[in-house]
C-alpha cells in the first residue's frame, strides 16, 4: 500500500495504523503500507506524527508500517505499488489519487467526499466506511484474500482520463468561451 500526502491528523493515517493492528499477523505480515509526505511545521501536525510513530512502535508494526517522510518521485513510488490508500474523510478532489489512478494503480478511499465520485466500489478501487478501521481491515482482508480484484490497469487508467489537466483546461476554455460570448 502507498498513501501520499501531508502527516497531518484530517489525513488519518492513524486510521490505516489502526485497520493494520485488527489483521491477525499472518495477512499483516503480507502488507507494506508506506505513507510518503512531510510532516508540515506547526505543533499540532508535529504531535500528530509523534503520536503515529509511537503507536506503531508500541503495537510493533514497523515492519508493516512507515512514514517515509517527503517525495519528489511520485511516478516511481505509483509505479511499484500494488494499492493506494486515501483513508481520509475530507478531500474533496485528492490529486495524489487521481495521479495513482492515471498510473492504474487501484485505491482504497474513504466512502465520503470526492472519493467516491472518484474510485468505483469493486472497480477502480475499494471504498470503506469512513473513520472506520475496522471497516479498512476488512476490505484489506478482501483484498489478501483475493475478493477482490480491480479492473486491469488501462481501465482504472481510463476512469481518470476525464480529469487531466489538458482535458480541464479545455473544458475551462470552452466555459468562459461560452461566457464571453452570452
């Protein structure tokens, strides 16, 4: 699993920590979750990492679970990884999900927001029940147990095509195009 974004708590990365600790060892011991992003400088972002860093040495998952801290190479972190992860509950219109997705990498969001506007439940990706850890653990279970199974790359590809920067940028054109013209 790969999450991309800042260590922050509206994240909740301490949600995915949480779906982690509930698989019994033999499926946690098949997962690599890494979250790449900064830590942002303000306090309460501080002791949210903090807090995050401790639970996972305290439940002893640093074998299943690591903040990797910044990245500039997004394309090749994508490029390896088998799911993306977007446990949080209020993102609107996430890029690092819609770039995952235009990679064919699936993803496993948060049933809120623009996630699900963004990643067909069962097709491009998996959706959970928000601020639910259990409900995490158990699509990651369908996903070790093989219950689930995404559509080929070039279709989770092509779910996304619509929302690329040249294709927005057109459709913002032609609006105020329309506009100027009214």
């Amino acid at each position: 699993l790969v999450g991309i974004g800042n260590i922050v708590g509206w994240k909740k990365w301490d949600l995915l920590l949480d779906a982690l600790h509930r698989l019994p060892e033999n499926l946690r011991s098949r997962i690599q979750a890494t979250i790449w992003g900064p830590t942002p400088t303000d306090s309460s972002a501080r002791q949210y990492s903090e807090e995050l860093r401790a639970a996972v040495q305290r439940h002893g998952m640093h074998t299943c679970f690591r903040l990797a801290g910044p990245t500039s190479e997004v394309e090749r972190i994508l490029g390896r990884a088998d799911w993306f992860i977007l446990p949080s509950t209020n993102e609107p219109c996430s890029v690092a999900l819609i770039e995952a997705l235009a990679m064919g990498v699936p993803a496993i969001v948060s049933a809120s927001g623009g996630n699900i506007d963004i990643v067909r439940d069962n097709v491009t990706g998996a959706h959970f029940t928000p601020d639910s850890g259990e409900s995490l653990s158990r699509r990651l279970e369908d996903i070790l147990h093989g219950n689930l199974r995404p559509a080929p790359p070039e279709i989770i590809r092509a779910s996304v095509a619509d929302r690329s920067a040249r294709v927005v940028a057109d459709q913002y054109t032609r609006i105020y195009r329309e506009m100027l013209a009214a």
